[in-house]
C-alpha cells in the first residue's frame, strides 16, 4: 500500500518533470532592439511568425515576437534598404532578394544570429559570412549556461581592404575570407574540411580578435556556441554585451542579471510551497 511520503514523492517527482517539460516546450518571446544610429531592416527565416520575415525598425526600436515551439532559423539585420509600398525594393548589405518579407537567408556579408530551440536550446552569431553588424543574443530568465553571444565589435572599421564592402568610399560591411578568395584552406572544405585540418587563419584571428563571442570560422564550435533550457531571447543590434536589456514575459518586465535569478527562484518557491504544505497535512 502507497504510504502518505510516497504519494508526496510521486507528486513531487510528476511536478519536476512537468515544470522542466513546460521550460523546454513552451513558444519564446524574442525582442529584437535596434540600438544602431540608423534605421535598420532584420531579417528572419523562417520568418511566419515574425512579421513574415522582415521589417523596419527605426533607431531606438524594439519589437516584440513569439516563436514557436522547436523553431530553428535565423536573424540578420539589413542595412541602406529603400522598399516600395508593396515590399519591394533594394538593401545596401543583406538582401533576401528584392523583398521587405524574407523567405530566403540573406546576401553575404551579413552577421548572422542563429537559434534551434529545444531542450536545451542552442544559440550563436556567427560571422563565417561575414559582418554587416553589431548583434548580441542575451537570454532571459533561462536555466544553463546561458551565456550572452555575440559581436559588439564593429569589424567595418577595421576590415581589411580586400575583404571590404564599400559604399561611397565607406566600407558597410566586411567579407568572410572564403567569400572572398573561395579556397579550401579559407572554406573549411576538401583536405581542410575537418577542425583538425582547418585552422584560424589570419582573416579569422582578426574577427575573432574583434569579436571573442561569435563564431569566426566553420570550426570555431568550443568558444562559440551557447547553450540554455526556457529562454526568452533579446537579439539587439549596435548593443555591448554588458549593456542592461529587458523583455515582457507574461506581461511582467524581465531584464538580464540579477531579474532572471529572482524570475527562476519565484517560480521554483511557486512549486515548492505547496508541496511543503501538503507534507506537512500529510505528516501531522
């Protein structure tokens, strides 16, 4: 026969899994911030539950989004766009084709959030296409390593001059060493596609340099990829990593530091009060 402590066990144990279940499954609020002096376009694929995969957002802009359950994409900003009233037009630097809304990645060299939701959740930005522009990835209120990625480095003013991208004799954005040259040793592919064989290579050792946190090259996995279980996420472009960054999250204010460990101990004391009640009723 099931004694009072075992039934309390089993409640204990069903309310873990449940809680741990509902951090991984649960849809994730994504603000997206643009802290940029000028009026940038993100892009996003897959984009349906993102405004359809792009939008403007002016200096000072935020957004806000839901993405769904295990979804996996990307975000990038674009920069010089000009769109007609029916979405069509050009940008300067990330283009997805001739579209306000994204339904393809967007033109190299174009710094690239990227996101595969699960249980946990990976995240880097990767600057293996090159970079256009600032972006750092901070999670909320998550549970895990949960580091801030990113780049709040601006590789335009330091990018040499033959793998820059220039406008009116201003560099906008820096090509990868692969884009440039397309070599196996600059690619990572052939005798070179292997993290063995391949190598940072003087290109990659200078973004590297300007941005510890976002991948650099194909193998740059160990210092680049992150990792956290029932995140929300604030992608924020022209934003320092140590910079404050803030969501909604069940319409309540959440901000990174000291917010999301209070956010994760009041749902953990949530759960935990009830069943010291019950224990207690059931011991008595």
């Amino acid at each position: 026969m099931d004694t009072p402590h075992m039934n309390v066990l089993s409640l204990f144990l069903l309310l873990i899994v449940s809680f741990g279940a509902n951090l991984s499954e649960s849809a994730r609020m994504f603000t997206i911030i643009n802290n940029c002096k000028e009026t940038i376009w993100p892009g996003v694929t897959p984009g349906e539950n993102f405004n359809g995969g792009g939008f403007a957002l002016k200096p000072g802009q935020s957004i806000v989004f839901t993405a769904p359950v295990a979804w996996s994409g990307r975000i990038w900003g674009r920069t010089g766009c000009k769109f007609d009233q029916s979405g069509v037009g050009k940008c300067e630097t990330g283009a997805c084709g001739d579209a306000l809304k994204c339904g393809s990645s967007g033109k190299t060299p174009a710094t690239l959030a990227e996101f595969t939701l699960a249980s946990p959740d990976f995240y880097d930005v990767s600057l293996v296409d090159g970079f256009n522009l600032p972006i750092v990835v901070t999670p909320l209120h998550g549970q895990g390593n949960c580091s801030v990625a990113g780049c709040d480095g601006d590789l335009r003013t330091s990018c040499p001059n033959e793998l820059a991208v220039k406008s009116n004799g201003k560099t906008i954005a820096c090509r990868s060493a692969c884009d440039v040259f397309d070599t196996d040793e600059y690619c990572c592919r052939g005798l070179y596609g292997n993290p063995v064989v391949c190598q940072p290579t003087f290109y990659s050792k200078k973004f590297k340099n300007a941005c510890p946190n976002a991948y650099s090259y194909a193998y740059d996995d160990p210092t680049s990829i992150f990792t956290c279980t029932g995140t929300d996420y604030v992608v924020a472009f022209c934003t320092k990593r140590k910079q404050q960054v803030c969501t909604y999250h069940n319409n309540k204010l959440v901000c990174n530091g000291s917010q999301g460990l209070k956010s994760f101990i009041g749902r953990w004391l949530t759960l935990m009060l009830p069943l010291i009640l019950i224990t207690k009723l059931l011991c008595t």
